[in-house]
C-alpha cells in the first residue's frame, strides 16, 4: 500500500502540472525557428570538429563563427522572423496597433474556450489516471530492483529539445527533396542532419545522392565512408574502404579516411600494420586534438590482438594558437574597412612565410589561394593554387579554382587569359558536366563570337540546374539573350 499512495500521488502531481494550462485557457505554442537553428548549431559543431583536426586556419575559422552566429542570432525567436523569410500580408500594409490595445474577437470567445477546457482537463484527468492505474496492474513488475545509474543511457532534457529541432529540419529538407530532387545542397544537408539523429544507412542514402549530382569533394565522400561503416555496425565492408580510398587520392592527408583504412586493416588481421597507419595519423594530427584519445584505444586494441606491448603515441603538431575571445571578434568587427584589410593583410603575410618555410602543404597553399583572391592579388593567387596543383596532380577542384582566381576581378572588356581557356578544356575533358566549366565555356564562345558553341554549352548547362533555382534563371535568360539579334 505505500507505493501504491507513492504513486498516487506522483500521478496527481503530474496531472496537475500537466492540466494547469487547459484550465487557464488554450494559449497558442510559440512559433520555432527550428530548421535554421538547427543547421547553424550543426555548422557551429562541424567548424568545432575542423578547428580540433586542424584542417582549418584560426583567422578563416573566427570569420566563419562569426558569421554562423550572426544568423543564428538573426533566426532566434526572439529576434523576429528567420533570414530569408517574411510574415504574410498584402502588399504594402502593415499591422499597427495602439498602445495598450487588444486585438478584438467575438463576444463570448474566452468563456467558450475556458468552459470547453476545464472540461477537457477533467476528462484526461480520468483517462490519464484510471488507464496509469490499469496498465500498471497489468505490466507493471514492483519487485524488480533498479538499474544502477552508470548503467543507464538516459538523454538530457536540452538534447532531447536538439534532437527534436534537427528531426524537424530533417523532415523539412525531406520535404523540400521530394519537390526538388537535384538540389545537391539540400542533400548534404540532410545527409549531416541524418547523422546527428543516428540514422546511419539514411544518411549514408543521402550523401550517395550529393555524390551522383557531381560533389566528390573529399569531406562529402569521407561523409559518405563513415556513414558506411557506422550502418554496418563499424566493419569497414569494401564499399566503404574503396570510397577512403578515393578520399585519399584528393586528399591525402585526410584523418577520417586514414583512420578508417587504419580500422580495415585492423579487422583483415593486420594489426600491426593498423599501429603503424594510426601512429603515423596521431603524429600529423594537434597535440590536443580529440581523435588522438580515439586511436590511443584503437592501437590498445590492436596491440592486444597482435600480442605485443602497446607503443606510445608520437607527439601531435604544436597547438594551434587558441580561437579568438568574444570581445576580440567584437573588435574585429567594430574595425574600419581598411584596418580590417591591414588585419587580412597581415595574416596573409604570415600564412605566405609558413608556406614557404613548408611548401610540400597543398591545403596551405589552397588557403593562401583563397586569401589572395579575396585581396584581388590574382598573380599571386594562381601561383599559390599551382603550387597546390602540383602537389595534388589531377584534382580538378584546384584547377577550377585556379580558373575562378583569373576571372574573379576580370572587367567586362578584359581578355580571357590563355591559361584560363586550357585549364578548362582540361578540366572539361576529366568532369565534362562541371556546371561552373560549362558556364565559363559558354563565356569564352561568347569572346570569340561563337553562338552556337555558347548555346550548346549552356543548354547542356541548364539541363543539370534544378528548375526552381536562381543559377536555372540566370542561364535560361543569358539563353534568350543569345537569340536576340
């Protein structure tokens, strides 16, 4: 009898919690920025996960926390409306109304609904108790002890409430998928937020989808790896070792595929082989980087399987500098153009002097690249991206970006470099259906006064482009252009 009046009480205690607000009157939930505020915390994270590996620069990572937090703040609630979105009315009104009044509504309104809900709460009083009370009866089991705390997997409230919005923003890119399957972005974007919920093999779905519509960037596929391995209850199948395999052929010091084929190997009974791929990881990665904790209990393990002592890990790189405090990106901010273009310069500057002192660091020169364009130093931009090039033979990637360098700043009127014209038939002859080669083609027709050739590359072009989006707009009218005398 004392559990059941325990009980009794809980129920009540719950009830009343639960019923409180049916006795006040029906109040509408509060509209959720969900779908935004999901995607930008997993950015936050991802950025997190890159700065950790340090496949990222500190003054590239503070610039995009920065902007990733400004639109998060933009799609909070308390905020207004999300980027991107607008309340609906009629053109040119507003809603006003003056201070101290109520928006009006049938006489009657708030009695009807008070009545109707203390009806309802009396009701779910019954339902909820009476049917608590029968299931109990009938499953219940008091006599069975407790599970210890450390054995319990229990979410906390706060992740709960996370996975919640990112199962909202999942359902939302499913929906926008359904009506527009060719939207590769929104494919990777469900394909990580797939992953956040555990759904292994949906996420591996999806990013086999941004891989069929023409981004094999190595992040993507390693994406698409681990997704593999983590569907098939961590067994690295030949599927997935072949895509690391290619993730290493783009980029080959990337952890995730190193750590992964280090795993293969593991499991085809080769352990020692695996120490030595994950030592030679742990000595390229951050001396604090996370995943060093990870292959430390992976070389544990094989070190045990191969009946041998367990070898020490290698000291990591030194450790990048520490990420900017809130109060300097606020400063970085408050900067005029010019101080903050000295700023650039200077970190500019000094990535060019470590790139010289280590020249053989192909994502170094890529950043430095990057940085150059952004300067408009396009001279030192393409010499920076032939570095690259000449480290990572064959990854058109670079090449296009070298291209985008020499024609980033290029006026209206200005020649298109040779270099640029070669580049391309290149890349075309490798990735035919490059939507960024087959645009620029089309430009070059255009310079030679080719229209035919300009209209057969961009109607290839403007078959590959989702109908609905601006680049399938852009195209179709720089098409009727053409047809205009």
């Amino acid at each position: 009898m004392p559990l059941a009046l325990v009980l009794a009480g809980m129920t009540a205690v719950v009830l009343l919690a639960l019923l409180l607000p049916l006795l006040h009157g029906w109040r509408a939930p509060a509209e959720r920025r969900q779908f935004d505020r999901a995607v930008y915390r997993a950015q936050l994270d991802e950025l997190a996960r890159d700065v950790a590996r340090g496949v990222i620069g500190d003054a590239e990572a503070a610039a995009a926390r920065l902007e990733i937090e400004r639109r998060l703040l933009a799609a909070d609630p308390g905020t207004g409306t999300a980027p991107g979105t607008a309340t609906s009315r009629a053109p040119g009104t507003t809603t006003s109304r003056a201070p101290g009044t109520t928006t009006s509504r049938a006489p009657g309104t708030t009695t009807s609904r008070l009545g109707s809900s203390r009806a309802l709460a009396i009701a779910a009083a019954l339902i909820v108790a009476g049917g608590a009370g029968l299931l109990y009866l009938h499953l219940g089991a008091p006599g069975v002890p407790d599970m210890p705390f450390a054995e319990r997997h229990e979410t906390t409230p706060a992740r709960q409430a996370e996975q919640a919005e990112i199962a909202d923003a999942a359902a939302t890119l499913a929906a926008k998928l359904k009506a527009d399957p060719k939207d590769a972005r929104n494919w990777l974007l469900y394909a990580r937020a797939e992953a956040m919920l555990g759904n292994w093999q949906t996420s591996a779905n999806a990013y086999s989808r941004v891989i069929a519509l023409g981004n094999s960037d190595p992040e993507v596929l390693g994406g698409y790896g681990e997704m593999l391995v983590l569907a098939a209850d961590g067994i690295v199948g030949p599927p997935a070792r072949t895509t690391f395999v290619s993730v290493l052929q783009r980029d080959s010091k990337n952890p995730v595929a190193r750590y992964y084929l280090a795993l293969a190997d593991a499991q085809a009974g080769e352990p020692r082989r695996a120490i030595t791929a994950w030592q030679a990881l742990a000595a390229d990665l951050p001396g604090g980087s996370p995943m060093r904790d990870a292959i430390g209990r992976q070389v544990a393990r094989a070190a045990s399987t191969a009946g041998i002592a367990v070898p020490p890990l290698p000291e990591g790189q030194p450790a990048a500098a520490t990420a900017p405090t809130r109060d300097q990106t606020e400063a970085v901010t408050n900067m005029s153009p010019a101080q903050r273009e000295q700023m650039i310069r200077g970190m500019v500057a000094q990535l060019a002097a470590r790139m010289a002192s280590a020249p053989d660091d192909p994502d170094g020169w890529l950043r430095l690249g990057r940085a150059y364009t952004v300067l408009r130093e396009t001279d030192k931009a393409v010499d920076a991206y032939d570095h690259a090039a000449r480290l990572k033979p064959g990854d058109v990637d670079i090449s296009l970006q070298e291209v985008e360098a020499m024609l980033a700043n290029r006026k209206p009127d200005d020649p298109i470099p040779p270099r640029a014209v070669t580049l391309l038939a290149q890349i075309e002859a490798v990735s035919p259906d490059r939507p960024e080669v087959l645009w620029y083609l089309g430009v070059i027709a255009i310079r030679n006064g080719d229209r035919d050739a300009a209209r057969r590359e961009w109607g290839r072009l403007l078959a590959l482009l989702p109908a609905a989006s601006e680049d399938h707009k852009t195209v179709a009218e720089a098409l009727q252009a053409l047809d205009r005398p």
